[in-house]
C-alpha cells in the first residue's frame, strides 16, 4: 500500500475537485483557499510528482490559449488507483475520528 502524507492527500483532493482544469497554479489557487494558508507552487509541484509516481495521478499537455502568451498548461486527472486511495483513506480517516465529537468526550476536551 502506497501511503500518502497528509500534502499528498490535499493535492490529490483538490485535482479531484478541480477536474479538467487541475493545473499547477489552479491546484494553488484552491488550496490556499480551502485552508486559508498561501501555497507555493513549490509545496505543490513536489506532492504531485510523487503522486504522479505512485500512480495515483496522470498528467497531460493542454492546448495552448493566448491568456498565457501560447504556452501550454500540464492538466493533472485522478486515476482509479487514486480513487481507491481516496476511498481508503476516508474510511480510515472516519473510524480513527468516529469518537471524538461524541457528548460524553467532548467535556475532556481542553
């Protein structure tokens, strides 16, 4: 099993979300606001590699557009292997989070 770091989830949360229109700065733009934190396209062009690595990601040249002076933008897709993945780690992150709201542990909490 191919673990993934909690960056790695986030990146391949947001080419889900984003779908056809996954590319670099896309992918920063929406991270930064879903957590409310600035992401550098360095933060972000790491996670990808390796998810691209592991299979959980595919990449591919889009069309030039003049928005971007003719050059071409690198359209990331999720692949059934990362949507296994994503699966996998929801159910985890659902039974290791199931407890911690509930009434009787929430008085514990400081």
């Amino acid at each position: 099993m191919n673990t993934l770091s909690r960056r790695e989830e986030q990146v391949l949360l947001a080419v889900w979300d984003l779908k056809d229109t996954a590319y670099l700065l896309s992918i920063k733009e929406y991270l930064s606001k879903i957590t409310k934190k600035d992401w550098s396209v360095g933060v972000i062009h790491k996670p990808l590699l390796q998810l691209e690595r592991k299979g959980f990601i595919t990449s591919h040249i889009g069309a030039a557009t003049a928005k971007r002076g003719g050059r071409r933008k690198k359209i990331y897709s999720v692949t059934q292997q990362g949507i296994d993945e994503l699966k996998t780690l929801k159910k985890e992150q659902d039974r290791l989070w199931k407890n911690f709201l509930r009434p009787e542990t929430v008085q514990n909490i400081k």
